[in-house]
C-alpha cells in the first residue's frame, strides 16, 4: 500500500490522466445514449435493466478487447442491472476501443 501512496505522490499526472479519461468516456457514453446514472469515479456503470442484455453485452465488448463486469441481482436491485467499465490507468489515446465497442453494442443488442 506504501508503494502505491509514493506512486500517488511521485507520479500525480498519472491521477490527472486517470481524471481526463473518466470524464472523456463518461461524457462519450452519455452521448451514445447511455445511462450512466450518477457515476463520477472511474467505475463508469452503463445501466441496462435486462440480464440478458447485460451478459450479451459483456461478451460482445470482451470479443472486442474490452473487459467490463457485469452486474446483476442480487448485486444490485433488478433495476440496475448493468454493466460496469473500470477506467484503471491512463489509457493511450490509439486505445480508446471502449466506446466504439458500446457504439457497436447497442446495434448488435438492441440496447438504444
């Protein structure tokens, strides 16, 4: 936990970049039409309210070199059921195959 504490310390464009890519998915995602719900950390929730959906989705963004978790009930109320993106480092921006994925998604599963 130390080295990580010294990271922070030593390295804090690494927390900034980590800041603008957050804002830069959340914001592409809300303008594919996605609910993101309140999210403001780097655990950026896409909320889709069908298992079925969830679990598609999931796959589909993992066969396009994305990994998220899906997230279903009893995890969290039926409702909410979504999928959850972690933005865990700063990410080149050659890389940014997150949002394409979802755009793609959304045809593929009738999301939007």
């Amino acid at each position: 936990m130390s080295v990580a504490l010294d990271i922070i310390e030593e390295q804090p464009q690494l927390r900034e970049q980590l800041w603008k890519n957050t804002h830069k998915m959340l914001k592409s995602y809300k303008e594919m039409g996605y609910d993101t719900g309140i999210s403001e950390t780097p655990v950026i929730p896409i909320i889709i309210r069908d298992n079925m959906k969830v679990y598609a989705m999931c796959k589909l963004l993992f066969e396009n070199g994305v990994f998220v978790n899906p997230v279903v009930s009893p995890a969290v109320p039926r409702e909410e059921n979504c999928s959850a993106q972690v933005i865990w480092r700063p990410i080149p921006k050659s890389n940014w195959t997150g949002s394409w994925a979802l755009s793609k998604s959304r045809e593929t599963i009738g999301l939007i």
